[in-house]
C-alpha cells in the first residue's frame, strides 16, 4: 500500500469516527434533554397523563370551547413530544385524586369544577369571582392582598401553577392553567410550551404558581404575555377568613 492509498484510508477511517462520535455526543445531549423535560411534566417514557377540560352546555356530549382546545393542542404536543400518552375528561367527570398521573387542568373555577377543587385545596390564597352577574370585579382575581381585575380584550390575567402534593420521586405533577377567560387559557399553555426549559431549570422537581398578564388579545391574541410576578408564597398561603358580622344588642 503506498503513501496516498494509506492516507486516503486513514482519512475515511479518522472521518468516520468522527461522524460516530458526534452522532453519539447529538444523541447523549438529546436524550439528556428529553429526560429533563420528561422529570419536569413528570411524563416518563409510555406514561399516561391527564387533560381536563370543561364540558359545554349544550348537551351530554363532551365540547370544548375553541380556545380551549387550542389548548389542548399546545399540552397534546408536550406530552407526546415526552413519549407519553393524555386522556380527556371533562371537569366533572374526572373524579380521582392526584399524584398518580400527571395532570393538565384548564379552565377557570366558574366553568370547571375540578379547577375549583384545585384552588381550594392547593392554593388556598387564592380567590376568583365567579360571580355571573356583571359587575367590576366579576372573574377578577385575588392573590394574597393583591386584586386582579379582567379588562377583556385589553388586560387579561392567567395563573400557571405546577404543583405537587409529595415528595416522592414517584408522584406526579399537577398543572393549573386558570385563567379569566378563554383565550387567556390557551394563553398560559403557550408560555409554558415555550418556556418549560427556563422554568425547569430555575424551579426543578419544586412547586410554582406564576402570574401572567395577557396584553391586548383582541390585537395579538394568547401571544403577548408578560410575567407579572411569582406568587407561589402568596398562594399557597391561606387567606384570613372573613370576620363573622356581631350582632348589636340593645340594652334593656
């Protein structure tokens, strides 16, 4: 074998280790990061996940509002791009507890009941009003001290929660998308289909409950959303119970 055919081998040989390696180093960072994303939605390989959505009012059948199964679209690609699989109930059908199976609960507590069970028992600082009749302070939310009001079309609020119930490594996450309308639902997927990293990376396996505002949404729709602040403390700290009115009494 003279000098050219060697180094003509040797340069197939050296470029195919080459491509080897880096196929495996592409392959090792991929599946690194899948199963980071995969301890984030607790979501492991075939899991079975949850979606819970409202059930219309017009009939028996399960129908969802459009925004809303937009969605579900946005959740349905996380959990496959996890490897995993999702089943949808409608709130009022989905009677279990939780910690079992992960958890994608949308819709605020006036039209889902499950929402409603959630915030009672997770984030018990926490307040909507579900008042139907109109008024300034109907849907708005309270957090804490502090009072959201909806001004819809224009300033919209949304809270988005991943919560767990036990620390162990076994239990799954439940994740509240609660907003003060439809369109603000779909609004508090979106920003956690595209800020999941961010978020897994500063909070890890932990609890956290954020709230976003969503500006404009008649101009922009679910896409301009800002982060207000993290109220994980304020929300998962119970509010004072109102003081019971006295009751006056004359003196004889």
């Amino acid at each position: 074998m003279n000098d050219d055919v060697r180094n003509i081998v040797l340069g197939v040989v050296a470029a195919g280790i080459s491509a080897t390696l880096g196929w495996l180093a592409r392959t090792y960072l991929w599946r690194r990061k899948l199963r980071r994303k995969q301890a984030f939605f607790g979501l492991p390989d075939n899991s079975e996940s949850l979606l819970v959505v409202n059930r219309g009012a017009g009939g028996p059948e399960l129908t969802v509002m459009r925004y809303d199964v937009f969605a579900l679209l946005e959740l349905s690609a996380l959990i496959k791009d996890c490897h995993a699989h999702a089943q949808v109930l409608p709130h009022d059908a989905a009677r279990q507890g939780f910690g079992e199976r992960t958890e994608f609960c949308v819709g605020g507590p006036a039209s889902n009941r499950r929402m409603m069970a959630h915030l009672a028992s997770l984030l018990p600082g926490v307040r909507v009003n579900v008042d139907p009749e109109p008024g300034p302070d109907r849907g708005a939310f309270q957090v804490g001290t502090e009072r959201y009001r909806v001004e819809p079309g224009r300033e919209e609020y949304a809270l988005l929660a991943r919560l767990t119930v036990d620390q162990s490594p076994r239990a799954r996450p439940v994740f509240l998308f609660c907003g003060q309308t439809a369109i603000t639902n779909q609004a508090a997927t979106r920003y956690l289909a595209r800020n999941h990293e961010r978020l897994a990376r500063k909070h890890g396996d932990d609890s956290f409950v954020l709230l976003l505002k969503v500006v404009n949404s008649q101009a922009y729709g679910p896409d301009v959303v800002e982060l207000v602040a993290d109220v994980t403390r304020e929300a998962r700290t119970p509010l004072p119970t109102p003081a019971a009115p006295r009751n006056s009494h004359r003196a004889s």
